[in-house]
C-alpha cells in the first residue's frame, strides 16, 4: 500500500513518515518549496508543490492509495494562516483526492475543535477553521479518520505513555507526544474499525494500557 503525507516536513508529519515506513508502507511526501525535511527522509519520494495549484497537486496525489494530512498553519503573525491552511487547504487537498480516486484519508487535527473560547482561537480561530477542515472531510464520501490529539509534545520517550483514546468532544485536556499521534495514524490506516470516526488522543502513565485495535472496537 503506497500512502502520501502531506506537511511530512513538520514535526508530526516527519514521525507520520517514519511510522508509516516502519510498517511497511511505500510513502511519498508532499511538502512545499521551501519545506525543509530530515536526512533520513531525503531519499523517498517527494513531490514540492503549492496547495494551491491543483494540477501540481494532483500530480503528487496520484497512484497513492491513501492520503495523510499533518499540514496545519505554523504560528505567525498571519492570522489568516488557520483559515488558509486548516480549512481551504483540506478543502483543496480532499478535491484532489477526489479527482484522482483516493478513497482513504487520515486527518490530524485537534482537541477543541469547533470550541468558540478557547485561548488557542487567539491565533486566527484556528479551533473554529479546523472543524471546518473537518467538516469538509466528513462529508466528502471519502473513508476518513479524524485524529484529534492534545498538546503536542517532542518527547520520544513513549514507554511508560499510554494512550486515552475517546470519541468526539469527550476530552478537552491533556497531552500527547507526537510519535504517539503519528503511531495512531498509521494503525488507522491498518484497522477498518477505525474508518468514520472521530478519535480524540491524549496520553500519561496513568491510563491502562490498551490497543488501538481493542479502542476502536469500544469508541
Ligand atoms: N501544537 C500543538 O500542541 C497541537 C495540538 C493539537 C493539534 N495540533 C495540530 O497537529 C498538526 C501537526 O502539528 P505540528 O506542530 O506537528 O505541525 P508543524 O510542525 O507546525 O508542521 C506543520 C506542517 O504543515 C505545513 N504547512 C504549513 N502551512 C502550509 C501551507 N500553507 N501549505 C502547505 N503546507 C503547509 C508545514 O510546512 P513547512 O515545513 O513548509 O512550514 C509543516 O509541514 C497541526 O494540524 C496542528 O494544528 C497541534
């Protein structure tokens, strides 16, 4: 199975790529011009484009069998970056997917989403854009998973973290590091039970732990 990450330059879309090689995935990348991505990622295939131009993009989602989005707006001073890249940019990417025939798609997304206050809406209502973002896919026919994790962390050291996973607005707290997102995303990509649904992830060592396989047979 051949799968595209797109925002694979970015700090959850990189562990996404890593993750998806380890278990066997062909992966292609799709970043920008000026992405910058790791030496390990160097030698895969990886196709430079602007979300904005359609031809390009549809180059680079072609023969892949599943799309993962882990693009998001980075923090600056543009407020208009949520809007442009959390909502029109999923927008344009599942249009993509349409007109050349991917039938799977991943999204990373977030805790909160759709929450009007919230302290994160200080940085363009990027909570109310990513819903939007959601809603798109959602209602795109595609068979999608929405993965909604807490506040990020860099942590690589995930021994003692086990992951709360829950249905949609259930969790409104909580963190999680981004390998473990990344893991989540490609055990979707592995697990039927996982298609049309909402799954909201955070971790610590207080949880019991259980497996993505178990968790979507509950949620
Ligand atoms: N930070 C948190 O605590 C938190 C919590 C929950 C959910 N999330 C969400 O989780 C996702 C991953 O977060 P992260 O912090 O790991 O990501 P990140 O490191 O900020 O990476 C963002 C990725 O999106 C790409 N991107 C940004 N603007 C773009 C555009 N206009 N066109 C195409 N690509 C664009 C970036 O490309 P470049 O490398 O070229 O900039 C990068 O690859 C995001 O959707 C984020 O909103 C974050």
């Amino acid at each position: 199975m051949k799968i595209a990450i797109t925002g694979a330059s970015g700090k959850t879309g990189y562990r996404i790529s890593e993750e998806a090689i380890k278990k066997g995935f062909k992966v292609k990348l799709i970043i920008r011009k000026n992405s910058k991505i790791s030496e390990e990622l160097k030698s895969l295939e990886t196709f430079r484009v602007s979300l904005d131009n359609k031809e390009d993009l549809d180059k680079a989602l072609k023969d892949v069998n599943a799309l993962v989005i882990a693009t998001g707006a980075r923090p600056s001073l543009d407020l208009t970056g949520p809007a442009k890249v959390d909502a029109l940019g999923v927008f344009r990417q599942l249009e993509s997917c349409k007109r050349v025939g991917i039938k799977r798609v991943i999204l990373v997304s977030s805790l909160c989403t759709g929450k009007l206050f919230h302290p994160l809406n200080l940085f363009g209502l990027i909570l109310i854009w990513k819903k939007i973002g959601e809603n798109f896919l959602q209602n795109s026919n595609l068979k999608w998973t929405i993965i909604r994790p807490g506040g990020l962390k860099e942590n690589e050291d995930i021994k003692s973290e086990n992951i709360n996973y829950s249905k949609e607005d259930t969790q409104i707290n909580g963190s999680i590091p981004r390998r473990l997102v990344a893991k989540c995303c490609i055990d979707s990509l592995s697990n039927n039970d996982s298609v049309n649904k909402i799954i909201e992830v955070t971790s610590s060592n207080n949880n019991k732990k259980i497996s993505f396989k178990k968790a979507m047979q509950i949620i």
